[in-house]
C-alpha cells in the first residue's frame, strides 16, 4: 500500500501515533480517490479509435486519398492497377479514408500492404478528417464507387457530389471519381 500510494520508504517518519494515523487517513483516501477515476480513464482510452491520427506525409513522396466503396475487391483491383509494375517504380503512398470500422480480413489486407497504403477512420465529407489525411497536400483524391450496386446512376451521381463539396478542401489535388455505371 505505501508503493501504490508512493509516500516512501522510511526516509522520513512519523513518530507520534496521532501522525501516523492521520498519514494512514491520507493514503486510504488517496487510493480510494484514484481509484474512483479509472472508470474515466478507461472510457477515455476505450473510445480513441484503433484507426485515429493524422497522416505525415514524407518529403518526396506523394500521395492520394482513396474514399468511396472501400471494399476488399474494390482496394485489391484498384492497388493492383494503380501500383502496376508497368508504371516502373511508384513512389506513392495511398492513404484510405473509410468511415467504417474494419473487419479481420480488411485489417489482414492493410497488415500485407503497410508499405503502400496506410487507413485512417473518417468521412470525406468532415473537414476536420480531410485535414486529418492531409487533403490539402494530396496529390489526388479518388472516390471509388461500388459497381454492384443496384442503380449505378445514383451511385455516381452521389459520387460527383461528393467530389464537388470536396474540390475546395482539395488544394491543389485532382479530385475523381471511378464510375460505377462503366461496366464491362
């Protein structure tokens, strides 16, 4: 009890039974208050999202932020394309923007490309997410679009929009959309 409540080793005594006792009084009331407070902390820390943080992007690097339909098939398609060895060697990092909590597989998919791709929780359409990805200093933004979806006209339709409220908080980056109404 006297470790926890961190009151010392004996360097400096109490010698009459009044001032030990009120010390024993301190203690326990120190530990009962610190105790009452960690329920709060464990709220505090059980909150704070796993895929919370601000990206820092390196100099000389580029990169771009996917949001949209992220989707195991959607993100293994389009990496595949967009990091194709035909391109040479692509110095880009990809950094995802998806406003749901991630599954096993979709966190196993993030662990084998760490290197390339880096995902934060959020919305596109929250200003303080896109500062959190470093929209401003993108290099582009890509909407992806889900092409399975049952009216691929609204679907891109709510795409362009999405692209359109986020061209000012772009900077200087291309902001497009991959269309889901292009099937083939």
């Amino acid at each position: 009890m006297v470790t926890m409540s961190t009151v010392g080793y004996g360097d400096v005594l109490v010698h009459t039974v009044l001032g030990r006792v009120f010390i024993i009084f301190i203690i326990t009331t120190g530990l009962a208050l610190f105790a009452s407070y960690i329920p709060e902390i464990v709220e505090i820390v059980g909150k704070r999202r796993k895929h919370d943080g601000s990206y820092t992007p390196l100099p000389g690097k580029k990169h771009v932020v996917v949001c949209g339909h992220l989707t195991l098939t959607n993100l293994t398609a389009f990496l595949k394309e967009f990091l194709h060895e035909d391109r040479g060697v692509v110095n880009v990092k990809v950094v995802l923007l998806g406003n749901f909590d991630p599954d096993a597989q979709f966190e196993l998919f993030l662990k084998r490309n760490f290197i390339k791709t880096v995902f934060y929780q959020g919305s596109v359409l929250s200003s303080r997410d896109l500062a959190r990805v470093q929209m401003q200093k993108a290099d582009a933004c890509l909407v992806l679009s889900n092409k399975f979806c049952k009216d691929p006209h609204t679907e891109d339709a709510c795409n362009i929009m999405r692209c359109t409220c986020r061209t000012s908080q772009a900077g200087t980056a291309t902001v497009g959309t991959l269309s889901s109404a292009w099937r083939s």
